[in-house]
C-alpha cells in the first residue's frame, strides 16, 4: 500500500480520532487535581500521555509529515474548544439556571491556561515527533524502544516546562513550581516507558495491515511547512 492511500485507511482515521479525543478530553478534566503516590496532579496525567503514545505511532508508521499535519489539526480543535468554553461561559443565562458557578468552575478557562496549554502541546508534540524520526534514521528502524522513551524525554520536557512555568510562574513560589514540573515530567515519562510493551504490539500491528513503514529520508523538519509529498 503506497503512502497516501494508508493516510486516508480506516485504521488511520481511527488512530487520529483517538488521538484528538485523547487531547480534548485532556483539557476538559485537567482542572481536577488528583493524589498518586504522594504527588498531586492534574488528571489530565492519566489521558494526555496517550497522545505522545499515539504521536509516535504516528511518526514511526507515517513519517514526520503526515503527523506534523496532526499536531496542527490537534492544536486549531484545542484552539476552537477553548475558544467555545470561554464564550458559552459569558454568555447570559436566565434566572432559574442555579448551575452557572459550577459550569465556570469545570469549563471555565483563563486565558494564561489556554495559552499556556497551546504553546506546551505544540512545542512538546513537534519536539516529540521530529526526535522519534530522528532516532529512527540514526537507529536505522532497530531499538524502538530508544526512539519512544527518547522522544519522551525530550517532548515531554518542553510540555510541562512551558505549561507549568507559563500557567504558574509569579503565582507560586519557585520552590513548588520546580517540584510540580519535576512530579508531572516524571510520572509522564515513566507511563511511556510502561507502555512501552504496548505501544510495540500498536505499531507491530499497524505496520503489518498497513504494509508501511516509513524513513523520513530528506524530510525537511519545519513545524510551519504544512502538507506531505
């Protein structure tokens, strides 16, 4: 099967509707703060993962490409939900509506979050994609497990740095700023590395239905150059 045809395959459009409802799903409940081992977290830690899981999927089958395509269709969906939430919040509502606090406390957002929220998912996702394809060609498509941890690491690096420090900075002291980056990148990283296993049966799979397996061989990396060859 050539390239363009596995864009558009059902398994193709499946992977990216659970990726983009992965994400949204993310943001909607990362208000909710939750304890694991210690650690307090947004919940939005045990979802958004999944998104860097199905980014390398993405990359490791598709090639940079196609997925930078992705990251952009996943940042305007993000953009417009947000967008949404904050005006169907304004907007008046009548009298006997008693749930309007409670409906701004869920989906409210401030415009620091969104931003915050925009900027870390766009440089997490692409810095997270063009290392796995990196990784790929220097691995000459051996060890995927250096490409997915590796991608991890360096994506999700730029993810909470720029959440965290964007959303809280000036706000919270420098002290528990640097601990809830170093909690959230920790326990990110180490989901990746224990699905690990799964994320190997994943692309084992796709790679076998789809009869693809794509080298990013001459690629050019620029996050702002949409479209594919």
């Amino acid at each position: 099967m050539n390239k363009d045809k596995a864009s558009y395959s059902f398994v193709f459009l499946v992977l990216f509707s659970i990726f983009l409802a992965c994400l949204l799903i993310s943001n909607i409940i990362a208000g909710k703060l939750i304890l694991v081992f210690g650690m307090v977290l947004p919940s939005a830690v045990i979802l958004f993962p999944i998104t860097y899981i199905l980014g390398d999927v993405f990359t490791e089958v598709y090639g940079y490409e196609k997925t930078r395509s992705i990251i952009w269709i996943g940042f305007a969906a993000n953009m417009l939900m947000s967008m949404i939430f904050m005006i169907a919040v304004a907007l008046p509502y009548p009298g006997f509506f008693k749930d309007q606090s409670a409906y701004a406390t869920v989906l409210g957002l401030t415009p620091r979050i969104v931003l915050a929220s925009l900027i870390a998912y766009w440089a997490g996702e692409f810095a997270n994609s063009i290392s796995l394809s990196i990784l790929k060609k220097l691995t000459k498509g051996k060890f995927l497990w250096v490409r997915t941890i590796g991608s991890t690491v360096v994506g999700q690096s730029f993810d909470t740095v720029l959440f965290i420090s964007i959303s809280f900075a000036g706000n919270v002291p420098l002290s528990v700023l640097l601990q809830m980056m170093a909690a959230q990148y920790l326990f990110k990283v180490a989901y990746e590395a224990v699905l690990t296993p799964f994320t190997y049966k994943v692309v084992g799979y796709i790679k076998r239905i789809e009869g693809i397996d794509t080298f990013d061989h001459g690629v050019e990396y620029n996050p702002f150059k949409l479209g594919a060859k």
